[in-house]
C-alpha cells in the first residue's frame, strides 16, 4: 500500500514538472517572438525613414 501511494507522487511530481517545464518552454517561445517582432519593426522603421 504505501508503495503504490509514493509511486503516485512520484507520477503527480512528474506530471507537474512536465507541465510547468512545458509552460516555461512556451514562455520563452512567445517572449522570442515578441523579440523578434519587436526587432524586425524597429528595423523596418529604420530602414523607412
């Protein structure tokens, strides 16, 4: 019985590190192609000018 129950943990403790890794893979994503965005719209406006 307590076997199976710390094995149960452990899967809910990798679900959430899975989970929160994954979120902050996202964030990174978005925030680079806020970046990016960013990035190429000062430079077309550099090259507007």
């Amino acid at each position: 019985m307590q076997s199976i129950f710390s094995f149960m943990l452990e899967v809910i403790h990798l679900k959430t590190v899975l989970v929160s890794s994954y979120k902050n893979n996202l964030l990174i994503e978005v925030t680079l192609i806020k970046t990016e965005y960013t990035y190429n719209k000062s430079d077309s406006d550099i090259s507007f000018r």
